[in-house]
C-alpha cells in the first residue's frame, strides 16, 4: 500500500500524465466535472493504490463520502481549459 500523497489540486490531464500515478487508482475530492462527458477534470488528490478495493476501504473508512475514484494512465479522456483560461479561436475545417 503506497503512503497516501499529500493533498494537492491536480487537473485531469496532469494526474493522467504524471509518474506518480501512472497506474494507480486515485480518489480526488472536490472535484469540477466536464458539463458534457460528466468525468471529473480537476480535483484534489486525498489517496491512491494499486488496489481498488484497498483504496476505497480506506477512503471510506476515512469519512469521504464524496470522492471520485479515476485510474490514471495516459489516456487523457477529458481536456478541458482551466475556468478564466483563453480558448483558441475555432478554426475552419478543412474536409468538405
């Protein structure tokens, strides 16, 4: 069982993609959800192991009863600017 890491605000896209949790099952608290897709694309990072059940035993044992538990590799499943960020303008496509 990995030490639960200290507590940080990670976007989806840096979890996914970081060594340190590559290939762990990771329990994020306070999330912000994608509108569409309903995943979570940012949170704070509360715990992570190998083993899911290990993890969700110690989440609820913990009294989180809110958090969202995501596997981290590097598929990215959800990108999506942080609120405030400025989007690129849209460009045309080119398929017609």
């Amino acid at each position: 069982m990995p030490n639960p890491p200290s507590k940080s605000r990670l976007t989806w896209p840096e979890l996914s993609r970081s060594e340190q949790f590559r290939g762990l099952w990771v329990a994020l608290d306070n999330c912000r959800y994608d509108e569409e897709t309903r995943q979570p694309v940012e949170g704070d990072v509360v715990d992570a192991d190998e083993d899911f059940a290990e993890l969700r035993a110690r989440v609820q044992a913990s009294g989180c009863c809110s958090c969202a538990i995501v596997y981290c590799d590097q598929d990215v499943y959800v990108e999506v600017p942080r609120p405030g960020a400025r989007r690129s303008p849209l460009r045309p496509s080119l398929d017609h």
